[in-house]
C-alpha cells in the first residue's frame, strides 16, 4: 500500500480508512451482484437497501423526527444556495433573513438575491468573521419566508455553540463542514443541508433534511430536479443519483453508528481533537494567534495565524516534511487552517500538536 | 476475487475492468498523494491534472473545437432538461423547437415547458416511438431559440444514424446513452451533453460540450451553479465538482484512446457487436420481434420482444442463469433490451447472441 500522510484539508476532506478499504474491496465486484457499485442500477434492489440503509442510519444519528424527508442531491451546497431561494422565497412576497458569518453565508445570500428579496439581519465583516452573532444582536423578521445560518463557517473556522432562537420562522442551516460532528435538535430546523466532501463521504452527494410543510410550498414552475417537492415525491430517484457517493455516505454512517458509537461520542472526541490545537495556540504566547474567538470556534477547522508570511511559508514547509499536510489557510484568513473532521484520527491531531510546539519552542 | 456477469444494464452500466481495477488500486492511497482519490482536494496539483487530462481526452476524442467549451457538471441529464431552456430560453422571446422521439425527449420538452415556449416539431407516439423522423418529416422555426434532439433514446433503442439539418439554428443535442461512442462532428451542435453512468464513468458527472456564442446567452438572474457562463468562467471548478466520478471519466477516455484507439475503432466494435444482436432478432422468424424500424436502430440499446409475457419471463430467467444479466426491458416498451455499451465486451454479446439462436430453436 502507498503511504497515507495525516491530510488536513477543508474538503475533500480524510475519510476513515475502514470505509476506504471497504469501498475498495468492492470496487471491481460487489458481493453477491457480479458487478461493481458503479455499474449497479440505481434501481436494483441491491441499491435500493444501500440508499435505504444510508438514510435510515442519518435518522438514527439525528433522531430526524418523522415529519422530515431526507433527500440525497446534487449540485454541493451551492445548488442549494440557489435551491432555497428558488423554492421558498421567489413569489412567496415575503423577504429571507441572512446572518453572514463568513465567506459562506455571504455567497447564499448573494445567489439567494437572484431569486428575491433579501434582509442582512447581522454581518460579522467589522472583525473579519471571526465570531459568530450574540443573541441580542439578531433581530429576526416574524414575518420573513425564512431565516438562514450556516453552522460552521469552514473557511473562518467560526460554528454556533448552538442555533439561535429564531422564532416561528423556519431555520435554514447549512451544515457542510460540521454535519454529523455533533448531536443537533433537528426539530429545530425547518432545513438543514450538507454536502458530503466534509465529513459523510465523498464529494458528489449532498444531504437534505428537510420538514414537510417547507417541501409543500416548491412552486410548480421549476424544472423537476430543481423542485423539492418533486425531488422528495422520487425519493432522490427522480433520476440516477450518485450511486458511488450515496454508498460511501452509508459505509462513512455504519462507521459513526457501529465503530464510533453514534454522535455523542463523536463530538466528544471532536471536543477533544480541537481542544488539543486551541491549547497550543492559547498557550503560545502569542506565537500562534487564533482567528476565532473563543466562544465562536470551531470544532471542526481550526485557523491560526503567525507572525510573518515567512515564517507561515516555514511552518507549512517542514509540517509537510512530516506528512502533516494540507495546513494553509485560506486567502481570506490567511495564516494556517487544520480541518479535524471526524475521520482525522486523534493521533493526527496529537502530532499536529506535538509539532506546534516544537516548531513554537524552535522559532520563537 | 468475486464473480462478474455479463451486465446489460441501460445505466448505471458496464466499465471496462481495466478502469476498475486502476480506481480500486488507488482507492485507499493515490500513488503520489498520500491519500485517497476520495479524500484529494479539487485545488490540489493531482487534481488539477485529472481534470485537465479528462477534458483534453474528450476534446481528442472528438476533435472538440477550440470554440467549444467542455463542462463537467452535476444532476445528470435532467438537470440539464432544466438548464437548458433556463439559460436559453427563457426571457429570449423565442420558442425552442423539440423533437419528439421517445421517453428522454418527452421529459425534456415537458421540463423545457416551465421555462418557456416549446412546439413539438415532430412526434413519434403513434409508432410507439419506433424511429427517428426523416428529413422531409422536419421543418425547424428559422427563429427558435434552439432545436433540440436526443441522438439516442435509451429506452426505446432508436438512434439518428447523422444529425439532421437544423439550418442556422443552434442544436442541442442529449447524447447521454451515446456518447463517445461513434465520432461526431461537434461543429454541428450547438451544445451537446451526456450524463457519464453509460458510456463514460460512473453516475454523478455530466459532461457539456458547448459553444461560446451559447455560453455568452446565459441571463444574470440566475443562481451560479445553473448559468452556464458563470459555469465555464469557474472551468467546472465554481465549487468542489464530483472529483471522483471525474477520475473514472479520465480513466475511461485514456482506455478509449490508448486500448481502443479512438472512436472509429469504437464505433466499428459497436456496430459489429449490435449487427450480431439485429441479425439473431431478424433471422428469428418472427420468434424475436424488434421495436425499432430498420435505419433507426440503436447501436447501444436494442429492445426486442417475445410473443408471449411467459415466454419473456422464461428468457430473462434462463439468460440469468447463465449471467446474462439486467435484460428486462423498460415497461413503456416491454419485452427486453440489451444496451451493449461501448464497454460491453464482444464475448459478452456473442454469448447473448448464442443464447438466443438457442433459447428460439428450444422454445420455437
């Protein structure tokens, strides 16, 4: 086997090798089908219990009550970024509340101004995103088609300890990087979405929970595949899904459920991991300067920041000598970033760690 | 290693071995990467490669001009069912001019309809959808927005032998169960698109071959992810695309150049494949009876019936006995149907074809 080095990147992000070694295996020919999973038809029975089994182990992870459908789609979290508005705010006559907390949220509220009217309830742009709102600062509209959040800001590293309350208004959450990390009161949501390339599997499928009074109101005058209502009457077989992606959800699930223990315990580890990292840039002395504050982190992604780009260039250099990989931030933090899904091993972070501190104690 | 059958799936379908083997062999460590090709980033080198490696297959394939862009997107063909006349049609005070000739046509001028107007230039209901119109049968609005066609319907096995004469007007053309599978003079078209789970890779991409004058039409209101223009302009990379399904299409079009050696050699093993089938239907005396007309036959799909719904019951069972697999026809056409993609190997037809002439000869 090739090597593996530790791959801290925001997306396509580490998956649990388990999963991998068991997508390989079955790659050429899938037990009991004479085929491999890519060649199965989406209308076999044998795919019909692997997307079954991926939807019902969501639902168990969640507890999704049952008055939520839940949908496997296409397009990553950026067709939904057009999909809401599409659905729920053009021709409603009604405005969609936004909180911008970062590169996300303000990329969904500018595609959801194609479709209609859009109300900014807070912008986070004054501390360069780096936290998310106080409840006094968000003053909802009781009238408003929706209100949208994103948990966890992937790019930022900021995530909502947990969701605002925002009334009798149905709450729109884009959970891309934090899906699955942690328990969640879905009966909180009136729509909660995830692309998978994060956390639940490869890139290509994106996760949809979704309350049925919200897939009720898709208007007719949308193409098929664009219209909730539609796309949740086809059970996501309104055309071919993505077979391949839809399977490596559920074997990433099977995993959550049966080897890690359901979502409790994964969010404990996830505690742990991002406490490791938040300790050696809090205890740096100021080496390592965080982009978050404290009450808004991230759990997920983990941006810091050093003195000089020079010595940035350094640390991202002799990381990866080490097969500490995929540790620079995005432009528009600059600095570093660690993405610790779920599936990056605690030994990974240890070593990132152990590593901060050494590089610290070498170069300060 | 498990066993594999002959699978006559019309899609998710058969992939050469080889391209299985290369994914499964770099499914936990991509040789180079330190990771597997699930877990690589769509901003890395490695990636970046695969894209580009998969575009410039395609473009050989084909001869693509330099005036065409190619597109790797999301949703399958029906999205596209969608987009085109969301981008095309729509607010172009024009009608977009379809002809009808089975199933995939019929949805996509249904789809086409929320968006705009559409005439039906030609219909083949009363023969069940049993062939393609001749020349004299089609007379295309000078002024329409586009003429749209379906080179070949998967369900019903007719195929356009050529592209017909559309004058001036941009054609549009569903090539998804043909794709790359004979050569095609893309300057004819306008745009020309196929989703990948027949002849190119895995569910989950479609590719979008489309002219420059088509990609400038794309009106401003639309969310990113379903504008064509802001599409090309992000070169397939707007957001993070299916990177894996997008290596299984790179991996199919090296087989397709370097083993097959391009598509006039594909197209001669297509033909010969498809005249075996033909010729154990006509030479049946009546015992197979094909559905489609003679100088519209499908050189991928070829549904064919027996007299009775026993007798069909009795074939489809006796074939999966001895792995011949997934030959149940669609219920719009009942009966049976083999697609015989281009990765349906020559055995694999030659096997059906015997186990025909002898399923006749005993049940005759």
């Amino acid at each position: 086997m090739e090597k593996r080095v530790y791959n801290f990147s925001p997306g396509p992000a580490v998956l649990p090798v388990p999963v991998l070694e068991a997508a390989q295996r079955d790659l050429v020919a899938f037990p009991g089908a004479g085929c491999s999973i890519l060649e199965i038809s989406h209308r076999s029975k044998t795919f019909d219990k692997i997307i079954n089994e991926a939807e019902a182990n969501i639902r168990k992870l969640y507890g999704v009550p049952e008055n939520y459908r839940v949908l496997f789609m296409q397009g990553g979290a950026i067709l939904q970024f057009g999909m809401i508005p599409m659905n729920l705010l053009r021709n409603s006559g009604k405005t969609a509340d936004y909180v911008v907390t970062g590169t996300w949220t303000k990329k969904a509220s500018a595609e959801a101004k194609t479709q209609g009217s859009v109300r900014i309830v807070w912008d986070g742009k004054e501390g360069n995103y780096n936290r998310v709102p106080k409840a006094e600062e968000l003053k909802f509209d009781p009238n408003a088609a929706y209100a949208y959040i994103c948990s966890n800001e992937t790019i930022q590293g900021v995530q909502y300890p947990r969701e605002p309350d925002v009334g009798g208004v149905p709450l729109i959450c884009d959970s891309s990087s934090d899906f699955l990390s942690r328990p969640v009161p879905i009966e909180k949501y009136g729509l909660l979405f995830a692309c998978a390339q994060k956390n639940a599997g490869p890139a290509g499928v994106t996760t949809v929970i979704i309350r049925d009074d919200l897939v009720a109101r898709s208007p007719e005058d949308l193409p098929s595949l664009l219209n909730y209502k539609v796309f949740a009457e086809g059970k996501s077989l309104l055309n071919t899904p993505p077979t391949f992606a839809i399977y490596v959800v559920k074997l990433v699930t099977d995993w959550l459920l049966n080897t890690i223990g359901g979502l409790e315990k994964m969010a404990e580890i996830n505690r742990k991991k991002a406490r490791m990292l938040y300790d050696a840039v809090d205890q740096s002395k100021g080496f390592y300067l965080p982009h978050a504050e404290s009450a808004s982190r991230s759990m997920m992604n983990v941006p810091f920041k050093l003195s000089s780009d020079e010595l940035t260039q350094k640390f991202l250099a002799e990381a990866a000598a080490v097969d500490l990989c995929e540790l620079k931030g995005h432009r528009s933090v600059g600095g570093c970033r660690a993405s610790i899904y779920n599936a990056m091993p605690v030994e990974g972070v240890e070593k990132l760690r152990d590593f901060m501190l050494d590089f610290a104690k070498k170069n300060g």
